[in-house]
C-alpha cells in the first residue's frame, strides 16, 4: 500500500499551520479582554507586569506552576544552539526533498510554540480576577490544552529525529522515550556508530559462511575425487 503523496503532507502541515496561528489569535484575544477586566476591576493585582508577549527569560510563579504543573518542564527552560538545523550533523546527509520536509517541520515547529506564550500570559493573568471556586477548573483545562501543545511538539521532534535517521539509511530507526526535545549531536552519531557496527557484523558472519561453505565443497569434492582410484 502506497503512503500519503507529498501533496496530501504537504496540505495536510498547511492546515495545520493555519490551525495552530487561529488559536494563537484567539488567545491573544483573550489575553487582551483580560487585561482589560484586570484594569477596570477594583483591586485586582498580579505579582508581575508582564507584557501580552514576555521575553524568554519570565519565570512563572511557584503558584501558577503548581496549577499548571507542565510548566515546570518547560521548552523555554532549556538553552538552544544557534545552528539552524535541528540535529547539524544529519543535515549533510539530506537530498532536497528532505532537506524541504526538515525546513516545513522547523516552521511548524516555530509557531506551535508562540502558542504556549500567550496561554501562559493568560494563566498568570486569570490568577487574581478569578473566584477561588472557579480556579481548579480553569487552569485543569488550561493545563491539559499544554499538554497536547507539548504533546504535538514531541510528535514534530520525533519526526525530525527520524528524518535525520532516515536521510542516512532508511533502515535506521531509534525510538525515542522523551519526545519533548530534539535528539542531541551526539546521539545521533551514537545511533549511526551502532548500525555501522552491526551491518559491519553481518558482512563479516556472511563472509565467514561463505567461505565455510566453500571450504565443505572443495572437501567434498576432493573426497570424491580420492575414493574414485580404489
């Protein structure tokens, strides 16, 4: 059975796409209609003045990251390279058609996590203006839409990681048990030190069984040879 066309992918990261910067917008919508609740309301306080857009460094606080406990592993906690591709050493390895897919999944990748921001803004400014009994239930949904932006964010690097795999050998396959992160340097030559390996192996196991089994035929044959004088 024949896999999807490189249109119907193609599309199909389209309307993802547009899907993931609609939510964005709506988020960013109810950020601002929240910032104007915050301001009309009488005694409404935050412990920060945040901006709709905080820069990367803003830390939540201990009492928005124990209501929305996915914010404690962050993907803004962790320092990046400044190379472009995603795992460096793959990139050399890619034909055009990969390397178009690598730069579409970097893009995707890009605007699914400007949705995280806006969200986390909205959580830290619903925190004062909400009703105690109102709390658990908002920031319950809140976290779980997290989870499944962290979620699709794993599926987009684990598409990548295999990508990279892939553009070596198509039988090069690591299944990855966090997904939150794109595989390290090193582990990608760990991964393609191990295949050489292996496949150095089973050449050298067909090479031994190979000359085994011509050694077994030149001594049958020179058996039947001796046996035909007596």
């Amino acid at each position: 059975m024949e896999g999807p066309s490189e249109n119907q992918t193609n599309n199909h990261i389209l309307q993802l796409t547009e899907q993931v910067a609609q939510q964005q917008r709506l988020l960013e919508e109810l950020c601002r209609v929240c910032s104007d609740a915050q301001t009309v309301l009488p005694g409404a306080s935050v412990p920060h003045d945040l901006p709709v857009q905080p820069s990367f460094d803003w830390v939540p606080s201990p009492t928005l990251v124990a209501l929305l406990p996915t914010l404690q592993p962050s993907l803004f906690n962790n320092m990046l390279a400044d190379e472009e591709s995603a795992i460096p050493d793959a990139a050399k390895y890619f034909n055009k058609g990969q390397s178009a897919e690598d730069t579409k999944l970097c893009n995707l990748q890009y605007t699914l996590s400007a949705v995280l921001r806006p969200l986390d803004v909205l959580g830290h400014m619903l925190l004062p203006i909400l009703l105690p009994d109102q709390i658990e239930c908002i920031y319950s949904t809140m976290n779980d839409i997290r989870t499944l932006l962290l979620h699709t964010a794993g599926t987009i690097n684990e598409h990548c990681n295999q990508l990279a795999l892939r553009a070596v050998h198509p039988a090069i396959y690591k299944p990855t048990e966090k997904k939150e992160y794109t595989m390290l340097p090193e582990t990608f030559r760990e991964t393609l030190s191990q295949y050489t390996t292996l496949q150095k192996s089973i050449r050298d196991a067909r090479w031994l069984n190979r000359n085994r089994f011509k050694n077994q035929s030149s001594s049958s044959t020179n058996n039947n040879n001796t046996s035909s004088f007596f």
